[in-house]
C-alpha cells in the first residue's frame, strides 16, 4: 500500500480502512460484486460500491453502534464508518471531512483521497491493487 498522509488524521484514516476491507479479495468473494461482476476491475468496483447492491454491503456506521458494539466489530476485524466521516465517489462541497473513492483501471488500483474540508487540497491519498478473489 502507498501512503501520503494519514496517521495525523484517523478518522479519515478509519474510513480508508472502511474501502480497503470491501474491495479485499475476501469480502468480494462473499459479496454481490462478484455476481455483477465477475471479471471486474477497479472502476467497477467504484461503481458497485456506490450502488444500492454495494451500499446495502458497506460495514455499520458509529451512529449505528453503541459501544460494546464497536468493540465487537473491531474484535472481528470489521472497520466501522466514521461518525464524521463522508465517503464518496465525487467531491462534495456539503461535507467537511470526506473519502473520495477513485479507480485507476491502467493500474488496476484503488485510490482514496481524503480531505479535511472539501475546497481545499487532500491531506490523506492511499492506493493499494484491486484484486479478484481467487478462483476456488
């Protein structure tokens, strides 16, 4: 994984961990994305994970939980969503700190971008290879 940024800022940090966990081999495997898309690439993994089939995937918010079970979440090795936390896949000027979720299909990589405040540059850019799950 590539890092610029990132320790300084944990909740953005957090939230980057939210993407990586639903785009590894693992969760995939164990997802709808596999079903609609069988031979994907990170573009579709983008475009999935902001669908209804995606969105109705993604791990339960802080808002969500009390604390024993934000406890049993990480126990488990599941990130949660940040409370304050955004994740997008296009800049949004009506949230402060925000993940944007990007594809580089050349690359086969996912790229998260994380910001503080939405008109000012990132803070936070991470990327790591898009993987299919193996073939069983």
């Amino acid at each position: 994984m590539n890092w610029s940024g990132g320790e300084e800022y944990p909740e953005l940090e957090k939230a980057g961990r939210v993407v990586r966990y639903m785009s590894a081999p693992r969760q995939l495997q164990r997802s709808s994305f596999m079903a609609v898309y069988p031979q994907g690439k990170p573009s579709d993994f983008v475009s999935w994970m902001f669908s209804e089939l995606g969105a109705a995937e993604w791990p339960p918010s802080e808002w969500e939980l009390d604390e024993t079970e934000r406890r049993g979440m990480r126990s488990i090795g599941m990130p949660v969503i940040p409370r304050d936390v955004g994740i997008f896949s296009t800049r949004r000027m009506d949230a402060a700190l925000q993940i944007i979720v990007k594809a580089d299909d050349s690359r086969g990589m996912i790229i998260v971008e994380g910001f503080l405040k939405p008109d000012q540059p990132s803070v936070l850019v991470k990327e790591w290879p898009f993987q299919l799950p193996h073939a069983s």
